[in-house]
C-alpha cells in the first residue's frame, strides 16, 4: 500500500507542470498583445497630424491600457509559474530580475490582480468621459462600467481586509505559540 501512496504522491506532484503549456500559452498572447500595441501605436503616429486633442488622449489611453493588460499577464506568468509549477531558476542569478519575482504568494497575486484590473477600468471610464465632454447624459454603457469599476474597487478592498485579517491572525497564533513555549 506505500507504493500505491508514494506512486500516486509522484503523479500528483508532478501533475504541476501540466500548467505550464498554459502559462507559454499566456506568453503566445503577450506577443499578440504585443503585435497589438505596435499596430495601435502605427495607427496613432499615421494620424498624429489631423488628430485632435482629444482624440489623441483616447488613442494614448489605449495604448497606455495594452500596456497595462501585459504588465498584468507577465504577472500573472512569473507569479503562476512560481507559485504553483517551479522556481524560474534562471532569473536567480540574472540581474534583470524583478525585485518583486520570487516574493509574491498567492494572495499577493490576488491583490496585484484586482489592482492591475482597477487601473484597467479606470482608464476606461476616463475615455468614457472624455468622450462624454460637453454630453448632458451618461449612457448606460458608461453607468455599467461605473458599476463593474466600483465591484473592482470593493473586491479589491475586501481581498485586503480579508489578507489583513489572516495575516494578523498568523501573528497572533504564531506569537501565542511562541508566548506558551517561553
């Protein structure tokens, strides 16, 4: 019976690495991303000369939202990659290597996460409204944004307070364990 246990352990441990066609599928969609951003940026230098102001801050907004979404898919990459397949030995040694690599669990990733989409939907909303100057009326297109970008910001704000409270909880079980002991 300890080998059937130890064979399954070793099948269970190293089903991990079936993730990793997922994150270098997650890379394809980086180059995508990026072949995306420098489509966008042909578009905006092509046009710079009849652009108006304000067209030329959406565009810009545009382009400064790809740039968010693959800082949020390298995170989710490096962060994923680590926490639940393998160390990225290679970055050990490199001096290019995030400072932040390496260091984030999962619930920091969640945090990142739902702060990178915040950001994402408020450069949304900005273009909404900078569409929407010198409209009297909101469409209900820009209220739903409003009312997804608000559900981000407390699900953000919940997943701190819910981080807050099991961190202060470790402290308090490590450190009444460590008051028993002396």
């Amino acid at each position: 019976m300890n080998r059937l246990s130890h064979g399954i352990e070793v099948v269970l441990f190293r089903s991990r690495f079936l993730l990793a066609p997922l994150y270098l599928g997650l890379v394809g969609c980086l180059v995508l991303l990026c072949f995306r951003f420098v489509v966008e940026f042909y578009q905006l230098a092509r046009h710079i000369g009849e652009a108006t102001p304000q067209s030329f801050t959406l565009d810009l907004l545009a382009l400064l939202d790809l740039t968010l979404l693959a800082n949020l898919i390298l995170m989710v990459i490096f962060a994923g990659y680590e926490n639940f397949v393998s160390r990225i030995d290679v970055a050990t040694e490199s001096k290019d290597r995030p400072h932040w690599m390496g260091t984030i669990d999962f619930s920091g990733l969640k945090i990142k996460l739902i702060g990178s989409l915040v950001a994402i939907s408020v450069i949304e909303l900005l273009k909404d409204f900078i569409e929407l100057s010198g409209q009297d009326h909101v469409g209900a297109g820009t209220k739903w944004r409003i009312v997804i970008h608000l559900t981000f910001v407390s699900s953000g704000v919940l997943f701190a307070l819910m981080d807050w409270i099991a961190d202060k909880r470790e402290f308090h079980g490590i450190h009444d364990e460590t008051s028993k002991s002396i």
